[in-house]
C-alpha cells in the first residue's frame, strides 16, 4: 500500500498510517526490495498528488504475474502522480508492467511523461496530460505495450509533440 497522506512511513504491510503502515511514496513501494512478479501496488488517492520520478529497475513480472501498480481498493478517484523536474515521470525499463487507473500528470515540464524501455506493458483506464512533449515514448526494447482506455491530452504545443511515438532503433527517436 501507498498513502502520502500519513505521517509516519511504514514497509507497507497494513492499511493503518504507522510503522507497519502504507509507504509514502511510489517509489518508496517500488524499490523496497521485496517487490517481486505477481505484486500489486495499491495507491491511495489522498487529494496529494504524489510528486516523484520512478525507474523500474531490478524488478520484473512474468507473463503470467505482472507487476500491478494501481488505485488503492475502494478509491473512485485516480491518484495523481507528477513531477517537478525535467526526468521522465515514469521510466519503465523492465518486463511485464501493469499501470491502472493512475493519474500522470507531466507537471507542465520535462521531457516524455512515460517512456517505455522494456516489452509487455500495460496502461489501462490512465489519464496521461499536462507534458510539454511526448506523452508516451516507445523505444528500441519496447514492443508488446498495451494502451487500454487511456486518455492522453494537453500534451505541449511546441509543434513536435505526440500523445504516443516510437522509436525505430536504439538513439532514433523519429516518428516516421
């Protein structure tokens, strides 16, 4: 679990803010260290937006246990969760990822908003907006993504901003 509205960090154990309580971070979630395929991270819509940048390093799914990042049960608003620097909000760089019913906001600056760097990922039923470039960057090892109800707007106006662009091969990020 994951609320940023208790005060005091917990390893994610419970539902009730103390020690054994929700992490405060995504991140914090995420690279724990007892992550493993088959996982569900559930994130609480606290009306805070989550304000973090992740890289999904060291911790795949499988084809049959995907990891699951996705709003805490009973929760009918997505979390939000955005960025205050130039780095992606969301690098996924490892297999077999789920992202459901999450709010990205791209904050209004950097780069790419989520940039898919490993196969087999799913965003379904996300809102994906307020970037000053791409909102989804597919690149050389991202084949397999998955786009299932998502909406992608307010995405930059700069001329060469796209809701989703792939990249043909390592170092080309061209849209042709």
């Amino acid at each position: 679990y994951v609320d940023n509205s208790c005060l005091t960090a917990g390893n994610g154990t419970t539902q009730i803010c103390g020690a054994t309580g929700p992490f405060l971070s995504i991140r914090a979630a995420a690279e724990n260290g007892s992550l493993a395929a088959g996982d569900t991270i559930k994130i609480r819509a606290t009306g805070t937006p989550y304000v973090e940048i992740l890289t999904t390093t060291g911790v795949a799914g499988t084809a049959g246990n995907p990891i699951l990042a996705t709003r805490y049960d009973g929760d009918t608003s997505k979390p939000v969760w955005t960025r205050t620097t130039t780095d992606e909000l969301l690098d996924i760089t490892q297999p077999y990822w789920t992202f459901d019913n999450i709010d990205f906001d791209g904050g209004g600056v950097g780069s790419d908003i989520i940039d898919a760097l490993a196969s087999n990922l799913t965003l379904r039923n996300c809102k994906i907006h307020n970037g000053t470039n791409d909102g989804i960057s597919i690149n050389q090892n991202g084949d397999n993504l998955t786009v299932d109800n998502c909406e992608l707007y307010d995405l930059g106006s700069g001329g060469n901003t796209h809701a989703i662009v792939t990249a043909k091969e390592s170092g080309d990020n061209s849209n042709d």
